[in-house]
C-alpha cells in the first residue's frame, strides 16, 4: 500500500488550514495598514495559496526537502515482527503510528477512508453542480435575450429578483430581473458588476471553489476560505467597477441596497453569482435566537455582521491610497512562500520506515562495494529486510543488538583478519543470538553463546560442555571455534551462501540437499523446502545489508 | 406599460416608449424586453405589421387586476381577502366618497 495519496491528502488538508490562516492574517494586516491592499490583490493572493497548498504536497516528494519539523507519525511495515510473519503468506498489512500518542493505525483503511472522503466529496459537488447547471440553463432558456456581444449573453427575467452571472465553457451570461428594466441607472451598475466578476473570472473559479469545498469538506478550513474567497470576490468587484466607471459609492450602495430588498426572496444554484447574496445572511438571521428584552447587546453590535453591510462599509470608507506593487508583491511572496515551506516540510513529518525493492536494490550496491562477498537481493531478503528496519520491534533488535556488538567488534575483526574472512559474517551473531551472551536454555538441542553453538558441535571443535563448564560463554574462545568452522564449510562449499546454510542445518544435510535438489543455489534450496530455518539465509543476507548502510537509515 | 397599452390599444415598442415620456426614460431595449416578457406570459399579443411588431393587451383591465389582487390576497395576506379590506382602511386615508362608494358596493353584494 503506497503512502503517498494518503500523506498528500492529509498534507493538503494540514495546508488548506494554514492557507486559511495566512490569508486571515492578510486581511487582518492590510486593514491595518495606512495604504491597504486592494482586494483584487487579496483575491489573488487568496487562489495562490489554495494553488499552493494544493499543489506542494503533489511536487513536495519529487524534492528530498529536510526534516525541519519533529516527525508526527511513522508507517511501518507490520506493527510488528510477529504479525510481518503471521501474514507473510498473504499481503502485509502495513501501518501508520502516530508517535504523539503510540497509536497505531491500519495504513490501507486509513487510506481507503481518506480516498473516499475526498472521492465522494467531489462526487456530491459534481451533482451539485450539475444541477445547479441544469436549473440555471432552464431559467436562462425562458429568459428574453436584451443583447449579444461575442460570447456574452445579457437577457431579462421575471423569475429572478436578483442580477447574477454564470459561465458555462464558452458562453457567458448575465442576467437581470424585469424589475431592474425600469430603473436605468441601477441596471447599468448591475451590469458594471456582473461583467465585473465575468472579467475577475469568478464565474468559472466557481466551479473549481465548489469542488475544492467538495474535496475537502470535512476539513472547516475549505469552508472558511470559501467565504473568504466569496466575500473578496465581491469587494474586488466594487472596488473595481467603483475604479472604472463614473459612478459614486453612494449611488453604487443604493442600487446594493435596492437590489437586496428584492433579493430576500431568491434562491440561486450556488454556480450563479448574484449582485447581492442573500442566502447567508438568511441562513444567519434564521439561525439567531430571537432578542429578549433586557437581555445584554451582542459583541456584534455596532459591527457590520452580513456580507451586503460590510460591502456598504468598504465602499463608503474606502481609502483614496493603495500600496505600492513592490509592497505588494513583497506581501503575496511573503505568504506564498510561507505556505510552500510549511508544504515542504511537512512532506517530512510522515516517516516511510518500509524498504521498497528498488531501495533494496540500492543499498545491496552500496553493500558490494570493497567486498567479494556474494550480496544477494530477493523479495525474501527485502521482507527480512522490513522485518528488520520496517517493524518498531525489528528496529528495536537492531538497534540494541548494534550496541551490544560495539563491545565484541575488536576482537571478531581481529580474528577474522587472521583467518582472512569477510568481515560480513560479523551478521551471524546478530541473527544468531543479538549478541547476547546466551546460557543454554533447558533444551540441550539449542545452542549458546555469541554464536549459538550446539553442544556437539562446541566439543567437535575444542570447547568444553559439560555439567561443570562451558566454554561456549567465553565469546573469545567460542569466536575462535566460529572462525575455524567457517573457515572449513567455505573449504568444503566453496560459496559462502551454501556456507551459511551449512552454519544453520550443518554440512551433511546440506551436501544432501544439493544431491537430491541438484543445484548449488542456496536461496533455490531453501525454497525447495531444503533448510533447516526457512528465513535463516535471507536475515543473514538482510542484516548485512542493513549494517553496511548504517548511514543511510537511522535505527531510531 | 400595460396601462400604456390599454390606454392606446394596438402599438408598437416605439409608441410605447413615447408613452411613458416624459415620467419614465426607458430604453428601447428595456421597453422591448418588458413587452416580450408580458407576451411571454400572455398578458400581450403581437402581430406582425411590415418588419416590426404591434403588441395588443391580451387581457382586460379587469381580468387583470382580479388575476393580480388574487395572487396578492394567496401570497401576502393568507387567503382572506377581509385582511386586505382591513388594511386598506387602515392605512389609506379614504375620502367620504370613495367609502360611501364602498359601502354601497357591498350592500349590492349582500343582496
């Protein structure tokens, strides 16, 4: 199961809440300023956010960015090495561990409930908007058409109350009620802002707001920023047609004011974009507990609390000085990059524990280099691999079985220099036993020591076992009988594989195996059910290739 | 514009337009879509005359203004036409004629 959907959908969301904040923090700043922004500069800067929080966690893994936040979860490939084994015959079930709380979650529910929020989000947006398409096109198609300029369509109703625009690809349309008709002036604004929001390209941004909405809506910040970007829209608009035709704040704020008195009654699809939006401020004064007398006055009061009373506020008491381009430019660089850089480094607060077989791959070459020890690579050696690095128990082992093997290192090095092995067999006591100095257990077919020596074995090669003493427990001597005995099985193999293979089940079973199997492959014979621990060769091969890439994947 | 075209009978958006002057200054187009959004509904016929069009009211006067006093008793004053009678005394300041007018009407009606 791939992180990656689930990490950018969750990156997305993390980022939408922080592009919400910044563009919260914009307003709040530019409001405070002696030379504002324009709000058609906020608008931008309020889509390059959502662009940007967006997009960064989808481009954010084609760039290795650093660690610059404390890691929020981990994804391992089990939640741990016992459960890796149980399911090895079918498909591993990996899974996300938040290492705030230890709490360790399924990563392929977790993804699939990720996948179906988001899908079915859209999915519900998109027959949203279907229908809002197909109820818009049966008003537009009763309308009477007053003009046609190019694609713009301007027409005339009497089911609507309130001016709108719409969009649909290739066609663009306004239209205003029968009412407006008869009030020449006001029409004229009406049509001054609705061309206005064709210009801004509200009238398609729409769709895509609806969408984002769809996509992430359970996260409350897509609907914050939704209203924000609603609410920008409309100012941006004011401010322009204010800017660009002569007609003054106040006379605009009437045909507002007009315009609302008739809107009370409309209910548009959420794609058209009315001149006066009534239906938030409906849905709020229906939502408001009716004022009982005596009763305190809220914090609202004296505040324009509806988008039309604000609109009316920003319109009256707008400034005659914007800020210079290089202050704005500096202002939007400022919060998108912001915004990229929290993108970023949040691509790295998820840790990917697994090993991939491509991964694998690399680091058995980094593995073979300086060595003529056969390094081999197999979906056996990975899966051991992961058992090793990609579990928080198989961590654990190799972190503390390193440790321990720091106290024994000199003195096998030196032996194996004298005996000219390879300094890779220094990973049989890390499988053998984690370097731990282990007594014989009850079970006299079980070995001991560094190396688990069995007790015929030890005496076949000089160490003393019995009742009183055993010679297995002192590492040096037990190191030296190692020595001697993997010194012969490669004598008598000639590969170390079959070596290795011959340490774990002893050299008579496996000069049968090869007889019978009729092959010198080791990893083969051991498929072939010839092995006396069916996972032996490939841990070996595994832990191997994991201490010779100590740097590149840190054990904690 | 319906009284317009009640008043004049027959006409063309030309005419119209020339009627509401000097109270209302419409435009053509304004005055054009109005009449084609009366048609629309059916309030107003046109007819072909050379290459323009005469629009003739489709109703009368009276059958209007029942349509449209119905439609306002149903939608603002739930049904019961005595609350528009209540509020039109109320609020409008009626001369002696015009409520002997009334009264006279309605002892026609209880006849």
């Amino acid at each position: 199961m791939s992180l990656a959907p689930l990490q950018i959908y969750l990156s997305q969301n993390v980022l939408l809440l922080v592009a919400c904040g910044l563009v919260r923090c914009l307003r709040f700043a530019s409001a405070r300023l002696p030379h504002p922004l324009t709000y058609r500069h906020q608008l931008h800067c309020a889509y390059w956010l959502i662009a940007a929080a967006v997009l960064a966690p989808v481009l954010a893994p084609l760039f290795s960015s650093p660690q610059l936040l404390p890691a929020a979860a981990q994804v391992w490939s089990a939640p741990s090495g016992q459960a890796l084994s149980r399911v090895a015959a079918s498909s591993p079930v990996a899974t996300l561990s938040l290492t705030t709380t230890g709490t360790q979650l399924r990563l392929d529910l977790l993804t699939q409930c990720a996948l179906t929020i988001c899908a079915g989000g859209i999915a519900i947006s998109l027959t949203l908007l279907l229908i809002g398409t197909r109820a818009t096109r049966a008003l537009l198609s009763r309308a009477q058409l007053i003009r046609r300029s190019g694609a713009l369509r301007i027409l005339a109703t009497s089911e609507a109350s309130v001016p709108f625009s719409f969009w649909r690809p290739g066609s663009f349309f306004i239209v205003v009620p029968v009412s407006l008709l008869t009030r020449p002036e006001d029409l004229r604004i009406a049509l001054r802002h609705e061309a206005q929001h064709h210009r801004q390209g509200d009238t398609w941004l729409v769709y895509v707001t609806g969408l984002l909405r769809g996509a992430f809506s359970l996260n409350p910040a897509a609907h914050v920023l939704g209203n924000s970007i609603h609410e920008l829209r409309e100012f941006a608009c004011d401010e322009a047609v204010i800017a660009r035709h002569p007609v003054t704040a106040r006379r605009y704020c009437d045909c507002l004011l007009w315009v609302a008195e008739n809107a009370l009654a409309q209910d548009l699809p959420a794609i058209c974009m009315p001149m006066v939006d009534m239906r938030r401020a409906h849905r709020r004064l229906a939502h408001r507990p009716p004022a009982s007398p005596g009763a305190p006055e809220p914090r609202t009061a004296g505040r324009p609390t509806t988008l039309l009373a604000r609109r009316v506020a920003v319109l009256l008491c707008s400034p005659k000085r914007r800020l210079h381009t290089f202050g704005v430019a500096a202002l939007q660089s400022l919060t998108v990059s912001t915004l990229l850089v929290a993108g970023f480094a949040l691509a790295a607060t998820v840790q990917d524990r697994r090993i991939s077989p491509s991964e694998a791959a690399e680091m058995a070459a980094v593995a073979r280099l300086n060595t003529s020890f056969p390094i081999v690579t197999n979906p056996q050696v990975v899966a051991e691999m992961n058992r090793l690095v990609g579990t928080p128990d198989g961590r654990a082992y190799l972190r503390e079985s390193l440790r321990r093997m720091h106290t024994h290192e000199p003195m096998i090095r030196e032996k194996l220099q004298q005996l000219s092995l390879p300094a890779e067999l220094l990973a049989i006591p890390l499988v053998e036993s984690g370097y731990r100095n282990r007594p014989q257990d009850g079970n006299p077919g079980h070995g001991a020591g560094l190396w688990m020596f069995i007790g015929p074995t030890a005496r076949a090669f000089g160490l003393a076992v019995d009742p009183t003493q055993d010679e297995r427990l002192d590492p040096a001597l037990e190191t030296d009988a190692a020595m001697r005995l993997l010194s012969q099985l490669m004598a008598e193999f000639g590969d170390w594989n079959l070596a290795l293979l011959a340490y774990n089940g002893g050299s008579d079973f496996v000069n049968r195996s090869i007889r019978e199997a009729g092959t010198r492959d080791a990893f083969e014979l051991t498929q072939r059910g010839y092995e006396n621990d069916p996972r032996y060769l490939a841990r070996v091969m595994a832990t191997i290739i994991v201490m010779k890439n100590a740097s590149r994947k840190a054990y904690d | 514009m319906m009284n317009v075209i009640w008043r004049i009978g027959p006409c063309s958006v030309h005419q119209v337009v020339d009627a509401l002057r000097p109270q209302r200054e419409l435009a053509y187009t304004s005055v054009s879509t109005i009449i084609r959004i009366l048609e629309q509904k059916k309030y107003v016929l046109s007819i072909k005359e050379g290459r323009g069009h005469l629009y003739q009211a489709a109703v009368s006067k009276q059958a209007y203004q029942a349509t449209s006093l119905a439609r306002l008793v149903s939608n603002v004053f739930d049904g019961a036409p005595s609350l528009l009678v209540q509020r039109l005394l109320d609020s409008k300041q009626l001369s002696p004629e015009e409520l002997s007018s009334i009264r006279a009407s309605m002892r026609k009606k209880e006849r």
